[in-house]
C-alpha cells in the first residue's frame, strides 16, 4: 500500500543527514542535492531540508526548501489503519518482503487488505 519512515528507530538513533547526491541536470548543468532533518523538540514533526546547489555559467547558487514531516512509527500506522477497517496489515523493512523491527529498520512498506 506504501512505504514511509519509521520515525521509531529515526528518533532512537538521532539520524539527521542523509548522504548527498550529485549529478548533472538534463540542461548540462552540475547539481548536488543534500537532505537533513531538524527535529523540533516538543512537537509531533521534524523539518525536512533539502538544498540544491546548481553550477549555472560557472556559478554555484542554491536553493533552499523546508517541508514539515509527520513522525509516523508503527504504532500510529497500525491504529490508523485499523481505524479505517483495514486488516492483514503487514510491514516490511524493505522492498525485498525482510522483517520489520521498530526499533531496528528506518523504512516501514506496508501491505494491507480492505
């Protein structure tokens, strides 16, 4: 059904910063990208970051955006869910059908049937 962050494990284990991508635009032009979480003390949601960096003319400018991130963990996956009369709810740590431990895997994939 889908896959999101288990934000159990993500809150445990204090992961912030994801590891930078680069490459080159469909323009030419060179790009590195960065993602890093702010968690927010108190609240229910931590702040996703992205930075693009972009080599335009032989000058780097950036772009920065935030988007604000639900911490979900299985235990409120689960509740909603069976709120809303789903049943067989099965989670994965990985695409591949692996076990899931909520306090071990950062990625829940969730199948469930109506």
């Amino acid at each position: 059904m889908f896959q999101i962050l288990n934000f159990e494990e993500i809150m445990a284990s204090d992961f912030r910063f994801m590891p930078s991508k680069s490459g080159k635009l469909d323009t030419g032009e060179d790009v590195v990208f960065n993602r890093f979480f702010e968690h927010k003390v108190g609240e229910n949601y931590s702040n996703l970051v992205f930075t693009s960096i972009i080599k335009r003319d032989n000058n780097w400018t950036s772009e920065i955006t935030i988007q604000n991130v639900l911490r979900l963990d299985f235990d409120i996956v689960d509740k909603l869910l069976t709120r809303s009369n789903f049943r067989d709810i099965i989670v994965f740590s990985d695409y591949l059908g692996d076990g899931f431990v909520q306090t071990l895997h950062r990625n829940m994939i969730v199948k469930v049937r109506k």
